[in-house]
C-alpha cells in the first residue's frame, strides 16, 4: 500500500516539471488564436463590440480605459469605486483582475475563475488588446 502511493506520487514529482516545461516552451510567445479560444469563455457576458453590453460590459477599448465607466452599464459599486480610485486596465492590471477577479476588486460581481496556467491569461489578454 505505502509502496504504490509512493509510486504515484514520485512519479507525478517527475513528471510534472516536465509537463509543464513543455507547455511553457510551446506558449512562450502570446498566442492569439489559443486567446481566441479562451475569450469564448468571456464571451458568454462579454463581447469586443462597441455598445454592446451583455451581462458583463462591453470589453472593447478595455485597454487602457478606466475601470467602471462603460455607459449604461450597472457596475457593481465596488468597481465604480475601484475605477473613481485610479485603476486603469493596463495588461498588468487585467491579468491581476483576471487571476482573481475577488482579490484585484474585492465586492466586484464577476464570477470567474476559469485560468489554470498564466499562458492563458496572457493569452487572452493579448487577443483583447488584438481587437480593441
Ligand atoms: C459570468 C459572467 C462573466 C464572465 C464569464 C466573465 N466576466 Fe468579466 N465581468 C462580468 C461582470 C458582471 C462584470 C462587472 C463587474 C462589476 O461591476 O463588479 C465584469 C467586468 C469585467 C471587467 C472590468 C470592465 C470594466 O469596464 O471595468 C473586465 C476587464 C472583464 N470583466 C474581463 C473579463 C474577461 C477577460 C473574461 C474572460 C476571461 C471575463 N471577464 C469573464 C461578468 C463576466
């Protein structure tokens, strides 16, 4: 018993920095046909077109912009109050917000918590910013 859970569990010691050079070696650059794919899990609340805000505000322009100040949008306060505080959405701060939408704005009403890797937040950061 003692002996096969040790197995498994060297095995995955191993293993895993390997796995996980391979996916870095592969993503090294943003790759913005995998950030494609990743959007489509914004997309259900989220859209790149002007005025078009869905259960989540429109994220064209995002880049740059102030938080919380998409017109028409009913924001939760705690993002109005974040945005009225300085934050802008440069890449740095998206990514923060995007690791962990409840620690960048805590009381924010984004639901995510989707990203296993950072490649994939640079990933989807970098095709939001491909297609302001
Ligand atoms: C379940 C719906 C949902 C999903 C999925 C979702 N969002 Fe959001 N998002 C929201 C809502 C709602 C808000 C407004 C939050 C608030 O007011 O606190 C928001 C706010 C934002 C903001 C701030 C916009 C602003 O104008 O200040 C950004 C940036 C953002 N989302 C990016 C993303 C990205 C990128 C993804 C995909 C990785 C994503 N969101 C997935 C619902 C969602």
């Amino acid at each position: 018993m003692r002996h096969s859970s040790c197995f498994l569990l060297c095995l995955m010691r191993f293993a895993a920095p390997f796995a996980m050079l391979a996916i870095a070696g592969q993503t090294l650059a943003a790759d913005l046909r995998r950030g494609e794919q990743i959007f489509k899990q914004c997309a259900s609340c989220h859209t790149l077109q002007t005025n078009s805000n869905g259960f989540g505000p429109t994220l064209n322009g995002v880049i740059g912009r102030n938080a919380g100040t998409v017109p028409n949008f009913r924001y939760s306060p705690a993002m109005t109050e974040a945005g009225a505080k300085g934050l802008v959405w440069d890449e740095a701060a998206l990514s923060e917000f995007l690791r962990s939408p409840k620690s960048k704005v805590p009381g924010t009403s984004m639901r995510f918590w989707g990203f296993w890797f950072r490649s994939e937040i640079d990933d989807v950061v970098a095709y939001i910013e491909a297609n302001q």
